[in-house]
C-alpha cells in the first residue's frame, strides 16, 4: 500500500498529539467562543456589532477545526502550542495578526478574557504574548481579528453557511502561503468533523 506524503503528515501529528500534553478538548474551545462571543455582544465591546452572532460562533468554532482541529480516537481535540515561533495557539494567529489588533484602531475594545481574570485594560496595553497564556484570551484575539476583517476588509459578507464561512476564512484568515488552506478543503474538513462536534 503507498501512502501520500499528506496522509502520512496526518498520521504522525496524531501520533504526536497523543502523546502530547498541549492539547484541548473541542468541548472546551466551544465554550470559550460562546463565552467570548456573548460577552463581545452583552459589552457592546465593538460599536455597530451588526454581525449575526450565531454566525460568528460558528465561524469561530470552524475556524478552530481548520487550524488545529485533529481527530484523536473518535474525539475532536486542538493542538495548542504557544511556543513563540510562527503562528500559535488554537487559532494559529500570527504575530502580523497580533500586531494588527494591537494598533491603535483597536485601543477602545474592552473584554473579559476569563472568569478568573476578568480583564478591563484595552487590548493593545495587555502585555504583549499574554494572549498565548489562557485560551480565552486566545479566543478573544481570533474574534477581535475576525470582526476586523468582516467588518473593515471583507466588506461584511454573509456567513450564514459553510460555504461562505470557508470563502472568508480563505481569503482574510488563512494565510496565502497554505497550499493546502482551500475554500474546498475547509468545507471538506467540517464536514468531516460534524459528527464527531
């Protein structure tokens, strides 16, 4: 039997995510976007939020299978190195990423990034890599970075289906440099993932 080289990829990231301890469960990346989104919406922490908010959850939700979605023993888990080097965390955000929702346009946006912290200082004064700590806050990082796009670059287009979420995803989240990062794979992957979700 030959195996391709993206299959084989495949097998050897679920070996190591096995015995890797930097991982987290789907279940609880869902109730961090929840929390995240609700809050975004209950603060108003962007003004005009006209976005559909299950949408967005479901967007977020996707977005986290893209990035750092595997399959390990029939449950959904996400590899969450936070190491510094290259894209980190659930949502895999760059540090170009980074440094856009720290700029000034964002200095108003104010939220909760979790139970126990409950932060109220502006986004771009939290000390800079303190998002890679807790994964509220890397949720709060991806929505804040999505809005940006949705609302300032990809002119608010619709995202009530999967189709249109994988077109967004494609052109304003993932980066060109992902040959593998297509509309298609992305339909194809949540697809995949829906009964294990």
């Amino acid at each position: 039997m030959k195996i391709t080289e993206a299959a084989l990829r495949k097998l050897v990231r679920e070996v190591l995510l096995k015995e890797s301890k930097t991982y987290v469960t789907h279940a609880l990346v869902k109730e961090k976007i929840k929390k995240n989104v609700d809050e975004f919406f209950f603060y108003k922490a962007i003004d005009g939020l006209d976005i559909d908010k299950e949408n967005l959850k479901s967007l977020m939700e996707e977005i986290a299978i893209m990035e750092s979605g595997y399959l390990v023993d029939g449950v959904v888990k996400h590899l969450n190195d936070v190491d510094g080097v290259g894209a980190d965390g659930v949502f895999q955000l760059t540090s170009i990423a980074i440094d856009e929702i720290m700029s000034d346009k964002m200095k108003k946006t104010k939220v909760s990034w979790d139970a126990s912290s409950a932060a109220s200082t502006a986004w771009n004064e939290q000390p800079r890599g303190d998002w890679t700590k807790y994964l509220g806050m890397q949720v709060s990082a991806a929505i804040m970075y999505v809005l940006w796009r949705w609302f300032h670059s990809a002119g608010k287009p619709d995202l009530g289906s999967v189709a249109s979420r994988s077109k967004f995803w494609k052109q304003w989240y993932n980066t060109t440099d992902d040959p593998h990062g297509t509309a298609q794979g992305y339909v194809d992957k949540i697809k995949e993932f829906q009964a294990y979700m």
